[in-house]
C-alpha cells in the first residue's frame, strides 16, 4: 500500500513536472510550484527527486517511454514502413494531449543546457541541505546525455529527445529497407534524410492551437507527398497513409 502511494506521488510529480516545465521552461518551472501543482510538499518532491534536473531527467525518460512503447506495438502491427506512418500520427496527437511529450521536446529545445547546472552552480535556494534517498552517488545519464539521442550512430547531432524520435523514425526506416519496402537508390539517401527531417518537423509544425482533424489532414498530406520518393513506382497505393482507427495515445 505505501508503495503504491509513493508511485503515485511520484507520477503525480512527473506529470506536474511535465505541465510547468511544457508552460515556463526548465527556468521558469520552480520547485514550489510543481509542487503546489501536484498536491504534495517540497519534502515529498525531494523524497522522491534530489534537484530540478532529476525530475527533468524523469519526464525525458517518461516521455522516452511512451515514444518507444506506442511504436513498438504499431510495429508488431504491420510493416516498419506503416509503422513509421502511423507512429507520425501518435506524435502528433501526443503534442496535442500529453504534456509530457510537450516538455520533453521543449526540454530539448532548450539545448540541454540545464544538465548539471546545480554543480556548476553550487548549493542553490531549491537544493535541499538534507540530502534525500535519491541523493546518494551520481546521477545516472538520462536520453539527453549518452544515449540514443547524443551517442552517435543513426541519431548523430540531433540533441535530446529530438534525437530519440529521429532515432526511432531512422530504425523504422532501416527495418523497411531490410524488409525491401523502399527503393533501390545506390548510393543515395537524401530521400530517407528528408523524412527524418520532416518527421522532426512535426513537433514545431503542430501547436496545441491545432485540431485533431487538422493535425490528421497535414500528416496524410505529408506522406501523400513523401511515399512516392521512397517505395517502388506503383507502390504507394499498397500504403495507409490516413490515421489508424485506435492507435495509441
């Protein structure tokens, strides 16, 4: 039973987190207000996460999660070239319902420059001086440090969690090129680069402001426009590229 609390707690933090951090950014989100906005004390925000950068590294890995997860199961659902469609439609919903995905990527947008800033800093105001059950050793790398966003490899240059959805989108486009889904075009790639480019494009495309229905119609576009340069001639019909009924949000 506490332990059930404390994990609610814990995502009601995460989620308040999210909210103030997607509204103010990382510097404008302060802990008494998560706080305050989850229905906790700062004592039990600091049972729970050691600094501001920790429950940032916990909507990022949160975020990661829900990203991974969805895309995992359209793909064990069809083609990876259909998954990659679809996996366009989750991410767009996603921004407009889930304020964990809005702040991851506006986390990112930030350049990651908050990493590590209470040590660069030393002892701040919002750092407890009794160090939590968290505190101990040190912090472990979350999806902006080392990790599929930053290491390198099929994401290399594009930063925090634009990084691990461009990551996402170049796997699925290697699995539908093992799968013989896309052209043969020897030696050339500008158009899966396109696609990872206008697949990063989504998130600054797509505001709140815009509707479910509007969102669906732009991505169709999108891809009404994207599939003819990637498959074989006559193979775009064979292709949904309207929203799956059900895809997970």
């Amino acid at each position: 039973m506490a332990q059930e609390r404390s994990e609610r707690t814990r995502g009601r933090l995460v989620e308040a987190g999210a909210v103030l951090f997607d509204r103010s950014g990382y510097a404008g989100a302060t802990l008494g207000e998560i706080a305050g906005t989850a229905g906790v004390t700062k004592g039990a925000l600091y049972f729970h996460f050691a600094s501001k950068e920790d429950l940032a590294r916990a909507v990022l890995d949160q975020a990661e999660g829900s990203l991974r997860g969805a895309c995992a199961t359209l793909r064990t659902a069809s083609s990876p070239l259909q998954a990659l469609i679809d996996s366009g439609y989750w991410l767009v919903d996603a921004l407009g319902s889930d304020a964990v995905i809005r702040a991851a990527f506006r986390l990112g947008r930030e350049g990651g420059a908050w990493l590590g800033e209470a040590a660069a800093q030393g002892p701040a105001a919002e750092v407890p001086t009794q160090p939590g059950p968290t505190q101990p050793g040190p912090a472990q790398p979350g999806p902006t440090q080392a990790g599929p966003a930053t290491a390198g490899g099929c994401a290399a240059g594009t930063q925090g969690f634009h990084g691990v959805w461009a990551g996402v989108v170049r796997e699925l486009l290697s699995g539908a090129r093992r799968a013989g889904e896309l052209r043969d075009r020897p030696g050339g790639t500008g158009p899966e680069t396109l696609v990872v480019t206008a697949a990063c494009g989504l998130e600054v495309t797509f505001g709140e402001d815009c509707s479910p229905e509007e969102r669906a119609r732009r991505v169709a576009a999108l891809w009404e426009w994207l599939l003819p340069c990637l498959v074989p001639p006559g193979a775009a019909a064979l292709y949904r590229t309207r929203p799956l009924t059900g895809v997970p949000v």
